[in-house]
C-alpha cells in the first residue's frame, strides 16, 4: 500500500488493512504512522490519478479511503487527528485536503 500503483490492488488492499485493524488493535499501534502514511498517500492519489485510471475504480477507491478514514478516526482519534493537522497544514497538501479529506 505504501508503494504500489495498481488501483485494484490498492483498494483490495486497503479494505483488508480496514477489517483487519480492530483485530489488531495494540500490535498495530507500532505501525501506526504507515497507517496513516498509507491514509495519506491515497487521498492525494485519488485526487491526482495517475495514469488516468478509470472512473469506476477511483470511486472504488476513494470509497475505501473513505473507510480507512473512519476506521483510523475510530480506533486512533487523537494520533489521526494529530496526523492531520500535521500532514495537511502543509501547502503542498492543501488541495488534497480540500478536495478529499474535507
């Protein structure tokens, strides 16, 4: 999820980081900052779509992020909110959140 660029792959693999989190829910703290790396790398490439990816895998996609949103928020609320402020107080991050996250 950190590297590669297959959207199918992507979003199979996020929505098996998304049930497999609450199952996992202290071991994982160690990996929480590629969680939310994994969160972020998506939202900029949903919004940026690379290598002109059909429309109906974006959706898929982006739904998925959507999820991941969700599941982060409610499992890690205030590390997530934490990487938020951080990661998209940045300028070269606004859009995506503007766009996305918002």
């Amino acid at each position: 999820l950190q590297t590669d660029t297959d959207v199918v792959v992507l979003t199979t693999g996020v929505l098996v980081l998304i049930t497999m989190l609450p199952m996992i829910p202290q071991s994982g703290k160690q990996y929480l900052h590629d969680f939310f790396g994994i969160f972020g790398r998506l939202s900029a490439w949903c919004l940026q779509n690379p290598g002109h990816v059909a429309e109906i895998y974006l959706v898929h996609l982006h739904a998925s992020v959507y999820s991941l949103f969700h599941r982060l928020y409610g499992m890690y609320p205030c590390n997530f909110v934490s990487f938020l402020r951080s990661h998209y107080s940045m300028k070269e991050n606004l859009e995506t959140f503007e766009e996305v996250v918002k």
